[in-house]
C-alpha cells in the first residue's frame, strides 16, 4: 500500500469474508468432513517388488501411535496403508516415516538376512 490506498479485496477474499461472517466454511457446508486421501497405492513396476532393497524395516508400536497418518503420507513408496500396516513387498527402509512420526512410535529394525 503506497500513498495511504487500499486495494479493494479480491473476488476470493470477498467470498471467505462472507462464509467467515455466516459461521460455514468455505464450501458452503455448516459441517466439512476431513477424509483422508490416497495419493497413490504401491504396485508392481518395472523392478517388480522392491522391498528386497532393504537395509533397515520399519516397526510401528501400536502403544505410542496416535493414528495421525503422518507415516502414511510422507512415505514416499506409499508402503504404509490407511490402516496403517506396512507393505514390506514395496517398503525401502528410507526411515523417512520414522523421522515425521511425531510420537516416536516407529523405530528402524536392521534386517535379517
């Protein structure tokens, strides 16, 4: 804002204004319903199952999980399922979900060969 102006808001600001006034969020709905979203499911490619790469095996504690999902979304091969289980088949052992787990509850096992 230069020279004291203000812009006026933007077609979108003026439509979250109104919902914000009415007490609804954006889409219009009194109640929205957070669903959890597969980004995408593990299947066989190119180097067929690539769990056999592995190192180190991922092992929820079922004690300290709070079931947030946290795990499931960043894992980058989408190795763990909405019911949280983990596919071993396609399951790389990157840690990467026992890094984000904000519980702790996934420790890395080496694997037994």
């Amino acid at each position: 804002m230069k020279g004291g102006k203000s812009r006026a808001p933007t077609p979108r600001l003026k439509k979250k204004a109104e919902h914000e006034k009415a007490g609804k969020p954006e889409s219009g709905h009194a109640t929205a319903k957070r669903e959890r979203v597969a980004i995408s499911r593990p299947k066989k490619g190119a180097s067929g199952k690539t769990g056999g790469w592995r190192t180190f095996r991922p092992v929820i504690d079922p004690e300290k999980c709070s079931r947030c999902g946290l795990c499931s979304l960043y894992c980058p091969e989408a190795a763990i399922g909405e019911d949280l289980k983990i596919d071993y088949d396609f399951c790389k052992g990157c840690g990467i979900c026992a890094e984000e787990c904000p519980q702790k509850a996934i420790r890395m096992e080496r694997e037994e060969q």
